[in-house]
C-alpha cells in the first residue's frame, strides 16, 4: 500500500528475530500435567509457577504426593519452556551475521587486553596501590 509503514520485518530481518528472541524470552512458557490431568502446572521460561491447578481427585492423595508431583511437573513445565527458548535462540544464531558477530565477541574476550600507553599502566598501578583491585579488608586471608 503506497503511504503506509513499511513492516518492521521488512526493514530489517535481524530486529525481527531478536524481537521473535525476546520475546520468546519473556513471554514464553511451559505447561505440565498429571496422565489423569488432576494437576496441572503452568511456569515462565525462568521457571517461575504462574499457575497450579488441582483438582479434587488429586486432593485424595497425601501432602507429601501431592508435594512430589508438584515438583515433578515444575520442572517437566520448565523444561518444556526451555526447550523452546532454545530453539528460538538456535534459529537466531543460525544467521551468518550473528554468528559472526559471536565469534569476533568471543575471540575479543579470550584476547589479553594490553596497556595502550605507558601512563595507562602507572594509573593501573596507581588503583592497585590504593587498594582498588584488592580484597576488602572483611574479605582478606589473615
């Protein structure tokens, strides 16, 4: 349509998976639940609960059961997030530019930073003298 918007997919691919990225992110989650669906557990892909569900069938069974299967299903809803989120972040690091941009980042952090001047070196020492990359007292080794 001539006058309208472009679409934020069209302007540039790599916002929109980081926007597809993010948002999975945030938003995404996992939901569990028992065979007979008597609980049901639904968390964040932080694996936060946002919500348990039980139902009367499932009050039959003692605390400590209902306790084991609540966890059970926590962490079977979270995986389920997780498992999502990883694809989602698979399909954003299978594009060239960000795998690049991965790779020139990691090599840049195993690099050894070298002073640039004589006079960064002295400020160094400088700092490390008044005890600024030292263990506070509270935290030295007596």
């Amino acid at each position: 349509m001539e006058g309208s918007m472009p679409v934020h997919d069209d302007i540039d691919p790599i916002s929109a998976m980081v926007g597809r990225l993010n948002s999975s992110i945030v938003h995404q989650r996992g939901k569990a639940q028992t065979a007979t669906g008597a609980v049901t557990v639904e968390v964040n892909g932080n694996g936060r609960v946002v919500s348990i569900t039980i139902d009367d069938q499932a009050m039959q069974t003692s605390g400590d059961q209902l306790a084991s299967i609540l966890l059970a299903l926590i962490g079977e809803a979270h995986d389920y997030a997780l498992t999502a989120i990883h694809e989602t972040v698979t399909e954003f690091r299978s594009d060239p530019r960000i795998a690049d941009a991965i790779e020139t980042i990691q090599r840049a952090i195993q690099t050894p930073r070298r002073p640039t001047s004589a006079s960064h070196h002295e400020e160094e020492e400088d700092l490390r003298f008044t005890g600024v990359f030292e263990d506070p007292p509270h935290r030295r080794r007596k």
